[in-house]
C-alpha cells in the first residue's frame, strides 16, 4: 500500500516508521521544512529506543521518506493517516487547529480517492467532523472514506508497543473500509477490534482516563499507607495478583505526567461538561493527581522547616525514563516552587537536561553526571526513576551528600536497601526510614 503520514511528531514518525517495517511504502509529510531536512539526513527528530535504526533501514531500502510538500507526498496515496497534535486548551479542551488544518491541506492536494485514518486523539464527534470539513474541500471526483484508528503506544517504549499492542482498534462508517485497513495492519500480528466511529474515539479517552484512575487510586491508598504505617508496594503486588484488577499501572508515585494522561483527563471531563454530564470520579483522580505532585515537597518542609539557601539535587527531569519529554513532567511545577522556597537547585538528567534549560525558567545548575549533582547537597529529590539512578548504590548519596537525606518520588529503593546505606529516605506510601 502506499502511504501518507501527515504530521512527524511522536505518533506520526512511529506510525510512518512501522508502517514501513511492515513492507509498505510510506511518506511522512510535516509542514516544518528543518524537521524534514534533519529526518531525511535520518537523523529522528524524537529520542525513541530503536527508532533510528529502523528508520534508517527503512529508508536505505527506499520505503520511507520524507517531505514538506503535499503535493509530492500525496501523489500516490491510498491511504493517509493525520497524526498531528491534539494540545490542551486554557479551559481544558481539546484544541483541534492543527488537525483541522492538516485536514484542509490533504482535502487541497489530493486528486485520488483515498482512506483517511485519524490517529489523533480526538474528542468523540470529531472524526465525522473531519470528513465534512474534507468534503467540502475536495477536488471534484475524489472521494474520501474516514477511519479512526487510535494509538496506544507509550513514549519511551513507542516501537517495543507498535509490534506487541494488546489491540488495534478500527473504527469506521462501512465494513469494506474496515478490511482494507485490517489487512493493511495484518502483518503487526496484533488482534483487531473493529467497532463503528465513536466507539472507537471513545475508547481511546477511556483507556487513558482509566489508567489515569488507577494511578491516582494508587497514589491516594500509598498516602493512606503513610498514615496507616502500611507499605504501598505490597498491597499493589497483593492487589495486582487478583487478575480483575492487573498488576500494572499500581506503582505509587509522584504522579502520572506526559503529553497524554493529563491533557486527554482534562479533555473527557471537558466533553463531557459538553453533554452535561458532570464526570465527578475523573475530576477527582485529576485533583489527586495535582496534589501528588507537591508532597514531596511538603515532606522537604516538614523535614527542613525551610529550604532557603539548602541545596537541592534534582535527579530526573523527564516525566518518566527513556524518554527526553518534559511535557506536564512533575518536575515543571517541583523545581519552580523549590526556587521560589529559596533553594539552590542542582539538576541530573541522563537525556533531558537541555530540554529542563528549555523548559525550566528559574535559576538551576545542570550537570553532566548524578556524583556532581549529589556532591555536597543537603538533599536529593527523585522524579524519574532512570535505570542508572534506580542500579545505583545508594551508599553514594551518604558519600557524595552532606547528609544523606533523600526524597524519592518513584520508590526507586528498598526500605532494607534505605536503612543498610544509612540513608535518611522519604518515599512514596511506605515506611519513613530516619
Ligand atoms: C500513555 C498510555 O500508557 C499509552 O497507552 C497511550 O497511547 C499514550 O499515553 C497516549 O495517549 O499517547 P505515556 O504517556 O507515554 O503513554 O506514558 P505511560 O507509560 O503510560 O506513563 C504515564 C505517566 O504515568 C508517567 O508519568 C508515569 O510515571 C506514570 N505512571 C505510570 C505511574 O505513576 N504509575 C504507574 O504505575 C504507571
């Protein structure tokens, strides 16, 4: 099949990327002309383990390219997929610009009937949309059939999930799109659901909504735990053994970040205020969420009385490991409220240290390795749990720190591991080890 992807941002590149893997003969169109230039130099304009080198395979192998111009990128597709973003507006909705426009630019350049996918993440109602809008700018002749094929891949483990989801989901108005599609996805092995358009919009936004759930249910029996002088860890793996209820996504933290959860909770509960229908359970889990963020930080206080002039190491930026996206990360709303208590920030992050100087407009030193970070702190705070902050010995922090003193917002160690380093540790719904 030959294939057009508009839009080169995480879902597009990973889709035109696998897509290509699969045999087919895949064009990614973007409409900013550096990104192009750098991805046809097949260099990827996103860190993803594995993506490179597929990429470039597939590339070399002449199956997938790259351009800014519709026109060329269209010319033979028979199916185009739009996955640009969907972002979050001021008032929690869904701001649908961009696809809108990409939608305007396929619907002016294409000059043969194709399949329209929306990969997006898209309110309920808007796939439908889409297609009137397209309609009304086609060229005379061509006709266009819509299919809303949602992404469940996750940052980090992006290639990993395109070839071992759980599930493909098609939705569409008519079974013949439906098989085109099915057959056109065959080779990634996965089970194929195929149900009508809406249902398909809304399974999206539901599975996030309820992993979002379950994050924060988590997170409010860890605070719970801290009270009860129970440990979170084993009741998640005592809950999680029950096969209703998963093991997965039980981990306690300091709250579930990135570009998907809090922006697609904000939108349900924004769609459904829409329909006037109040979702109380989702605002809740988004609160509970908000307010995870800042205990640490609220546990640093209780500890120090003050932060002024105490020096913080910051350890993990990213909004979770393997990944360099500082979008909605607890670390934008942590290090602001530490420089605003008055501490001297020293910052750790194996990939996302450029991005937090991007992101993060206080004052905050970066350094290249966790040891310059530890070095004479007062205190280290834990937000993302990277494989070489979780593998090492927690005996460094009592040999690089002025004390030992550590804040962990991922439970990175055990409470034997704690106590055998000496370690003063503060985690998340277990034991205080002082
Ligand atoms: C999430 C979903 O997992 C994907 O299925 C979905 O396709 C994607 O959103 C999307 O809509 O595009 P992602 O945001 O990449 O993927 O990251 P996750 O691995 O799901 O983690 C999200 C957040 O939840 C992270 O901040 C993570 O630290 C947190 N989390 C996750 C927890 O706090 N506890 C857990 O047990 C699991």
């Amino acid at each position: 099949m030959n294939i057009a992807v508009i839009g080169t941002g995480y879902v597009g590149l990973v889709t035109g990327v696998a897509l290509s893997e699969i045999g087919h003969t895949v064009t990614c169109i973007d409409v900013d002309p550096k990104k192009i230039a750098k991805l046809n130099q097949g260099i990827p304009t996103i860190y993803e383990p594995g993506l490179s080198e597929m990429m470039l395979n597939n590339q070399q192998r002449g199956r997938l390219h790259f351009t800014d111009q519709h026109r060329v990128g269209l010319a033979d597709a028979d199916v185009v997929y739009l996955a640009v973003g969907t972002p979050q507006r001021a008032d929690g909705s869904a701001d649908l610009q961009y696809i809108e426009q990409a939608a305007l630019d396929v619907a002016g350049h294409i000059r043969r009937s194709a399949i329209i996918v929306i990969k997006s993440t898209v309110p309920v109602g808007t796939n439908l949309r889409i297609k009137q809008l397209m309609l009304d700018h086609l060229h005379p002749g061509v006709t266009i059939r819509i299919a809303s094929n949602p992404e469940f891949l996750r940052e980090g483990s992006a290639i990993h999930d395109t070839f071992h989801g759980d599930r493909i989901i098609i939705g569409t108005e008519d079974k013949d799109t439906a098989s085109v599609l099915e057959s056109m996805n065959k080779p990634f092995g996965i089970p194929v659901i195929k149900t009508d358009i809406a249902s398909s919009e809304m399974i999206k936004y539901a599975s996030n909504a309820f992993l979002a759930t379950k994050i924060s249910f988590i997170n409010e029996i860890a605070n719970l735990c801290e009270k009860l002088g129970a440990n979170v860890e084993e009741v998640a793996k005592g809950m999680g053994l029950d096969h209703r209820i998963g093991s997965s996504f039980l981990r306690a933290g300091i709250g579930y970040g990135g570009s998907c959860f809090p922006k697609d909770t904000n939108a349900l509960v924004q769609l459904a205020g829409n329909h006037h229908h109040d979702f109380n359970l989702l605002k809740s889990v988004i609160e509970v969420n908000n307010h995870q963020r800042r205990l640490l930080i609220e546990k640093m206080l209780g500890r120090f009385g003050s932060l002024t002039g105490k020096k913080v190491a910051v350890l993990g930026l990213a909004f979770k490991p393997n990944t360099d996206d500082l979008r909605e990360s607890p670390a934008l709303v942590l290090i602001p409220e530490l420089a605003r208590l008055g501490a001297e920030i020293v910052c750790y992050d194996p990939i996302a240290a450029d991005q937090g100087t991007k992101w993060i407009n206080v004052s905050a030193q970066y350094t290249e390795n966790v040891a310059d970070a530890l070095k004479d702190a007062d205190c280290a705070l834990i937000i993302t749990d990277w494989p070489d902050i979780k593998r090492m010995d927690p005996k460094t922090y009592g040999r690089l720190m002025r004390q030992a003193i550590v804040f962990d917002g991922r439970n990175c160690y055990s409470i034997p591991q704690a106590r055998a380093a000496r370690m003063e540790y503060y985690s998340i719904g277990r034991p205080d080890v002082v």
